[in-house]
DNA sequence: AGTCAACAGATTATCGATAAAATATTTGAT
DNA sequence: ATCAAATATTTTATCGATAATCTGTTGACT
C-alpha cells in the first residue's frame, strides 16, 4: 500500500505520521465510530511506538474525533442522530458567517481562486469504479478546497479552522452514509450555484443556497443513520485472542 | 502552594494533572505568550515525566494555546493585535449565535440557573488584596460560569464548545492586560444588563449588550497591547545554563 | 574582520520496560 | 446453579534511556 507509505515519508515526525493516519483513518471510517483504540493494536497497525501515536490521539481528542476515557484508553467518538443535528446546525451558522465575510470583503483573487477550485472539482471523479463504497481520495480534496475557497476571504483565521473542523466531522458522517448505501450523486450543479451566487455579491441568496447544501447532506446522513445498519463498535482495532 | 497539589490530587491522572496545570499556567500567562516550552523546564516544575507533558501540550497545540514546530519544541502562542481582532469578531458572531438560541429556547430553569449564576459573580471579589495583579482564581470561574450560564439553553453542544474555547482565549489577553496596566473595574453592572436583557427574551438588545461586553474588552486589552510593555518571550520555562 | 565547516552541547522525538488500573476468569461458599 | 471474592490477564499510563535533530561555538581559511 504505497498511499501509508508515501504520507508516511512526507511527514517530518512520526507523530504526525501518526495523526494523519489517524484522522484519515477515521473520517473515512476504516476505523468506525465508536471503536476501542488500543495502543498495542495502533502500533501494530502503524509500526511505531506508543507515545507517537498517545500523543495524537491526544490531538484528535481535542478536535472531537476521538473521546478518551481515563484510565480506560481511547475511543472513535460515536455517531448520533443527535449529533449530527448538532454539527449541521452550528455548521450553517459558522459557515454562514464566514461565507457572509468573504463575500463582503473577497478581492478579485479571491473570485479568480473560487472559479479554479470550482473547475477542479467538477474535473475531479467523485467515485473510483473499484470502490464504490468510498469517496475518491482526490475529490475530498478538491472538495474540501472549493468550500474553502468559498470563504477564504473571510478575514477570520479562528472562525475559518473552527469551520474546517466541523467540516471535517461531517465528512465523517458522509463516509458512513455511502459505505451504508453506495454512491451519492456528484452533485456538480450544486456546488456551480453556490459559486455562481457567491461571485454575484448576493449576500441573502448565497447564505441560503449554503444552508440547502448543508441541509441536503444532513438528509441523506440522517436517512442512511436511521436504517441502522450500525454494526458500528465492532470494528475494534485489536484484540488479544484467548 | 497548595493549590497544585490540590489540584493535583484531584486528577486521576498525570496527563489531565499535566492539562490543567499548563492550560492555567497559561491563560493566567504565569507562562508568558510567545514562551520556549522547554520539557525539562516543565518536568522540573511539575514533577513529572515527559510523556504526560507531551500529550498535554499536544491537545493545547489542538485548542490554540500551543504552537509546535517540528523538531523545535513547543512554544506557547504568541499574542497580536490581529489575533486579538480575529478572535473578537469570532467571538462577537459565535456567542451570539448561541445566545440567540438559548434566548428561544431557554424555559425557567435556564433563568434560575442564571440569577444563581449571576448572584454568585457578584458577591465575588474580582481582585485579591495581596495580589492586584491578577485576577482571583473564584473571580474567573464565576464570571466563566455566568457567561456559560446566559447560553446554556442554547441546545448546541458543538457551538457551546467552541463559544468556551475562544473564552478562554480571550481570558488569556485580559490577564495579560491587567499584569500591565492593573486592576480593572469590577463590571457587575454590565453583567446585570446582560442578565437583564437575556431575561427579557428581547434577542435584539441582549445580541448588541453582548457586544458591547466584548468591545469593551477589547478595547481595553488592545490598549495595554498598544503601549507594549510586553517582556513576551523572556519568560522562558528552563535553559541550561553555561 | 568575515564566512563557513566541523564540532560540541542541548533539546526534541521515540522506544522499550514497568507500574497502575481495569477487565476477565476462576474458585469457593450458599 | 448463583453470586461474589480472589486471582490472572489484559490494557493503560508513565518512566528512564537513547537516537535524531537542532543550535551555538570554535577555528581555519580568504
């Protein structure tokens, strides 16, 4: 598997090795919600010693990826309906605000950066035909860096990370949702209209057509978390047989 | 001293010891912004091994507090009158959100919860006789608690913990500002029109109260970091001597 | 004097071993 | 058989030692 190999070598320290692995592991849900973390396992898993990687988990548990319970180890922190009407909810707000400023405030740069991460999102195939049940590696990105680009010109580093975070947790549940039920449509127009308002200095109108793209996200999360096809806490890192 | 062993002993463990002890350390900036983190300094001063301390900075380095440069060592974050506006403005957008919704949604015990939250912050002395240079320990969890209070109701879990991150944050530019220029009022007045106007359910007016609350504090901390008297990085944890 | 290479000292990052705590298993009494 | 105390096993949390990296200093050369 050249891919933990090649992000391995392009990390400066093993324990950041350690967190990248970590936090792709569990956005993209190899390492489901609510799974146990033990130590011996991830070492295993990652070949290196315990206090990179106690030293991650320690990082990813103030992100909210990962919910330590003293003297009992590590855990994915679960998945609930519950929370994700939580993150959703704080998701458009924050977003809200951040897309508001950068409209306000973004330059013709910011409008020349947008159209190219729109381009290379709509280039970019959401779906690998071997892997149905798994977003492209390379779409997250571009993804993830066309909705940056959107309220780049926010002005607010703080509120542009906390955004970032929350996106990052909601990719979590959108992993889940496909691996329960398949590919999702590459939902291009969307993303164009929300571009395209944007570009228009139309405050009102791209705050709305934020919150409908958050919310249809929501929807289909919420749809494939109510079937319950959770065998969620199953998927334990490592266990002493016997 | 014994409040850290106090608080030591109530935590179960080492790390959660080693968490509370710099994240004060910190935020009472008794741990000077922009200061070299060395981990010997800090086994020394808190009688402990590294890993502990490692995986404590680790989560601060998460929370904003820390700054980690590979293979240089941690620091702690450094102050600027940019950080200081970027978190202001957050601040200003985030906790009105979440007071917003608490004002809708909050029923009567959310309103007991804060008279009794207001009570308690008012019968407290701000300042220490002895010490004028900082503010009391009780003072701060009180006055932390009351704004907590205002939005407990807000029903986001995710938003609130965001809104008590950038607090601490800011608690950190006002201990700053009052080692430089000393004691500030005791605002109990404006904690009352706080109350106040949140009680009144009036959204509008408890959303500009709160602020007003904010300005102020960054008024006045941007004005002690104007007239930098700032020793910043002198306060350097250990360094071998000779 | 100024620059740079080599070295020495300090500091960080990491490992392997161990103590402490939690969990699972056995055993003995009812 | 059932429950609970006692014990064994697993797992976590922590330490001390070491390898890797960085930083500051010396001294040779221009």
């Amino acid at each position: 598997m050249t891919t933990i190999l090649a992000e391995r070598e392009a990390q400066p320290t093993l324990n950041s090795a350690a967190l990248a692995q970590l936090r792709s592991d569990i956005l993209t849900c190899r390492l489901m919600p609510g799974a146990k973390l033990r130590v011996e396992g991830l070492r295993e898993r990652y070949g290196m010693g315990a206090s990179p990687i106690r030293e991650a988990l320690m990082r990813l548990e103030a992100e909210g990826l990962v919910v330590l319970e003293q003297n009992k180890g590590f855990k994915v922190a679960d998945v609930s309906i519950d929370n994700l009407n939580d993150l959703m909810d704080t998701r458009i707000e924050i977003e809200g605000v951040a897309l508001r400023w950068s409209i306000e405030r973004g330059g013709v740069d910011w409008e020349a950066s947008l159209l190219a991460a729109f381009h290379r999102l709509s280039k970019q195939e959401k779906f690998n035909p071997e892997s149905p049940r798994a977003i492209s590696n390379d779409w997250n990105r571009e993804h993830e860096e066309f909705h940056a680009a959107l309220v780049s010109a926010c002005g607010a580093p703080t509120l542009l990370s906390i955004r970032s975070r929350l996106f990052e947790q909601a990719e979590r549940y959108v992993s889940l949702s496909i691996m329960a039920d398949g590919p999702s449509r590459d939902d291009v127009s969307e993303h164009q209209r929300l571009m395209k308002v944007a570009l228009s200095r139309n405050v009102e109108k791209a705050l709305e057509a934020n919150r409908l793209h958050i919310e249809a996200t929501r929807g289909k999360v919420a749809a494939s978390l109510a079937s319950k096809k959770k065998p969620a806490a199953l998927s334990v890192v490592n266990r002493k047989p016997k």
